[in-house]
C-alpha cells in the first residue's frame, strides 16, 4: 500500500488511460462508472476508486477494500459498479 501510496503521489493524470499507464495492473471498470480497481498486496487484495478529472488535478475516491475472493463475489452480482461500502 504505500508503494501504491508513493505512485499516486507523483502522479500526473489527464485521463484513465494516464492510471493505466502507472498502474499497468489497474483495471478500468466500464458502464459509465467511473472506477478503476487497484491490485494491492501482491493481488491478495482489491481496492476500487472512483476518479474525477478537473482543471488542474484528479481526484480519487476509495469506495471499496476486500480481498480478492470478496471482489470477485462483487463481480458475479455486478456490483463492482455502484458499491459504496468504504
């Protein structure tokens, strides 16, 4: 996490693809949804984001942490896309 922390810190994005590009492992999620999921601990656990661009910056929301078995559950029932649970 805090390798994850130390990226995100010197982090310069414009778009998704400019995540993808520091997180080659990052998934984007689809849907209009606005998410990305991180891989964190050597792909023990996920952590999906919510990412907003503005003028001068982006932010990131956490929206959710589990383990990589609990994300893969919020995938079979699609929830992956909206949940808040963080």
């Amino acid at each position: 996490m805090e390798s994850w922390l130390v990226s995100l810190k010197d982090a310069d994005w414009d778009t998704p693809h400019d995540i993808k590009t520091t997180f080659n492992s990052a998934d984007m999620l689809g849907k209009g949804s606005k998410r990305v999921v991180f891989n964190i601990g050597g792909n023990k656990y996920r952590m999906i984001c919510q990412y907003y661009f503005g003028k001068r910056k982006v932010s990131l929301f956490i929206n959710w942490i589990g383990k990589h078995s609990e994300y893969s559950a919020l995938c079979n029932f699609g929830k992956q896309f909206t949940i808040d649970d963080y």
